[in-house]
C-alpha cells in the first residue's frame, strides 16, 4: 500500500511507466511455534521488496526482465537448479473471474517471453494476483521459496491508483509485486548451509586476518590492516594475547579464507607472511602483491 500512496502522490501519466518503486521492507508474520526454523522460517524478515507500475502492454517484458535478473543472480550464488512454479488464484480472493483471467493469461504470456519452464502450483497464488516463485534447493535437498513476482490487477484498483493513457483518458496501472531473493534471512540461512560457511573470498565477511606473533608486532599489523582496508578488503587484527598456534586454530574454525602472520623477520622486511586456509602457506609478499594476487577473487561475480 505504501508505494501505491506514492504512486498517488501526483497525477501520472502513460509516459512515467513503468514506474519502479523498490525498498527493504520490514514484514511480520506470527508464524505457529512448531512451524519455526532457523533463519528459514522466522516471524519477522527483511524482504528486497519492490513493485512495478506499467500498462497491461508491459506487463511480459517486465516480468521476462525480471526473471532474467533473478536467474542471473542465482547463478553468482551458484544456484542454477531452480524450479519455477506458477502459482494460479486460490479459493479466497478479490477481483472478479474475469480480472482474474486477465491476469493469469498475462503471466502465462511473459513465462513464454522468458522462456522459462514452470510447475503449475493451483490455488497458490496471493488474494489479490497469481505468481510465479523461485525456489531453490539447500545442501540437503530442502526446497524454499525465494524470488517471487506476482501480477495484480486488484489492488490498485482498490486504493485508488491512476494514470492518464494516450487517449487522455485515466486508467488503472497493473501492479506487480517482486522479490529478487525474497526473505533476506532466509536466503543468507541458504548460502550458509550451502557454502558450510566456507564462503568464496568475495562473499566472505572477513576476508583475511592479520596475526601478530606477540603484541610487539600490533602496531605493524594495524598498518597492515589500515592498508587492506584502504584497498576495500575486509580485514581483522587479532590483538589477543593467546599463541600463534590458538590464533591460526580460530581461523580455521572460523573460516577465515587469508591469514597474513607477522613477526619480527615481516616488520623488518616491510612484508606479510600469507596463508590460505585451504592451501597452505604461499610465502611473505608485500601487501601490494597479495592485493594482486587476490583481486579476482575479491570482486563480485557479478
């Protein structure tokens, strides 16, 4: 309802669609107890929420951009297995048959722009408008619903929504409901279970820890530190007084991907010495040349 309130702030025209509103909206759900599941299931989530307003001629390839975008989102994640399911009016609704109808033939026509193969899901979709949902498969073969799209006539009929056509007469827009992801919270639970919290280095959020031998080395470690941090990597300081051997121990259980150890022989010779946790030690270097040697790694896949 909010973004048809923005919507209705003005007079709209033809010309301004489509109008795309998006925000990260908060949404509370009382969820039954024994229904409860982790980060998966939660009673209240953040959802990459947004809504598009557009003209019934729009309405395909506005939903074919989206499916694009959500696809290719999914495959940076390395998610490429998802079933679609097309979710068609259930038995408690608004908006009469025909609208309905409307609705469901739009959406089956922007799935073929798409070219996407869908599962039909009847009597699944929202009250107000049918949908289609993404859903991906965790690490132990559980499906959960993500991205959703979802076309909907009903609405802003209902709280009043106009726009003046080409024929300078009003009509009403279509709205459609998208999540990218869905619930945030899910979608995070998701990836930790699919990674078993060993992200890739670019998604990792610490990226390398610097270690000094004994807190005689700490203010070389946050120079160290300061210059990574500069250079847009995620970056820690171990200043606790436990042993080298404790430290590198926290690391691997924590999954920390670069460990970068200094001492006595680093500070002398103005280097770092690099560890992987997956493969090893791979020698002292410069911060410059692990910056290098990790830029790659580092960037978004997107």
């Amino acid at each position: 309802p909010c973004h048809i309130q923005i919507f209705n702030t003005g007079l709209r025209s033809w010309r301004d669609l489509p109008m795309r509103l998006a925000e990260f909206g908060k949404c509370h759900r009382y969820e039954p107890a024994g229904t409860m599941h982790g980060l998966m299931r939660v009673r209240g989530f953040v959802q990459d929420d947004a809504h598009i307003f557009c003209t019934e001629d729009q309405i395909a390839s506005e939903v074919a951009d989206f499916c694009a975008l959500v696809k290719e989102i999914y495959h940076d994640f390395g998610f490429d297995d998802i079933v679609v399911k097309f979710s068609t009016r259930p038995e408690k609704r608004v908006g009469s048959d025909e609208i309905w109808d409307k609705a469901e033939a739009a959406l089956a026509e922007a799935t073929k722009l798409a070219g996407l193969d869908y599962v039909l899901n009847p009597g699944e979709g929202a009250f107000y408008g049918p949908k289609l949902e993404f859903t991906l498969k965790d690490s132990l073969g559980r499906d959960w619903q993500c991205g959703t799209i979802q076309v909907d006539f009903n609405l802003p009929q209902r709280l009043g929504a106009e726009y003046v056509g080409k024929d300078n007469q009003k009509h009403i827009p279509v709205m459609l409901h998208r999540a990218a992801v869905g619930s945030i919270e899910r979608f995070l639970g998701i990836l930790i279970e699919e990674f078993m919290g060993d992200f890739p280095l670019w998604l990792a959020p610490v990226q390398a820890r610097v270690l000094p031998i004994s807190e005689k080395f700490v203010d070389y470690a946050k120079q160290v530190e300061k210059e990574l941090v500069n250079a847009g990597v995620r970056v820690e300081v171990d200043e606790s007084n436990e042993k080298l051997g404790y430290k590198i121990r926290q690391c691997e259980l924590q999954k920390v991907p670069y460990l970068l150890i200094v001492g006595e022989k680093e500070v002398a010779d103005g280097v770092v010495s690099v560890r992987k946790r997956k493969d090893g030690d791979k020698g002292s270097m410069k911060v410059a040349d692990f910056l290098k040697m990790t830029e790659e790694d580092r960037k978004v896949v997107r």
